[in-house]
C-alpha cells in the first residue's frame, strides 16, 4: 500500500523477520538499510525489524522509494542477503 507523504516521522511502514537457522555467531544477524533515505530500520525484538518514517516525505520530489534492507551475519567470513522493497508515496492535496 503506498505511504501517504502527510505521514509523521516515526509511523512504522513496515515489518521485516529475519532468520539465519545457524547457531553461535553465524546465526547472529544484523540488518540495515542502504542510502540515504529518509526512512531507519530499528531492530524491534529478536530477529525483527521495524521500518520507519525518520524525515518529512514529499511526493513532489520523490514518489516512490526503492529501499534495499541488507542482513549480515556475525560468522567468519560473514554472509550477507538482500532484499528489495519499493515504498510508493501517495500524494496529500496541497493546500
């Protein structure tokens, strides 16, 4: 569903689970997101991950968003997987 761009900061677009079925450090994951984008991933509880409005959103200047969310395990060497997700911005009637 696309994000209307009257959305406050902090308004949680979206949900990410992530699991890495290993033990020990190799199951231990990280995620974050790349860019400059004005949205944050906060980690949630284990394994989960909020994405979240973190600046004003301007359909004008940016009608949708392709958000790439990188998770990285704390083996050696490490192993990494992304994800592609495309946040739409509706538009809010001027005023």
């Amino acid at each position: 569903n696309p994000i209307p761009e009257d959305s406050v900061p902090s308004t949680v677009v979206a949900v990410i689970n992530v699991r890495d079925r290993d033990s020990g450090e190799n199951g231990e994951v990280s995620c974050n997101i790349d860019g400059d984008l004005p949205f944050r991933l906060d980690p949630s509880s284990e394994n989960i991950y909020k994405l979240i409005i973190a600046s004003a959103l301007d359909r004008e200047k940016v009608s949708a968003y392709n958000i790439t969310v990188t998770a990285r395990d704390r083996g050696r060497p490490a192993l990494s997987s992304r994800a592609a997700l495309v946040l739409e911005v509706s538009d809010v009637d001027d005023k």
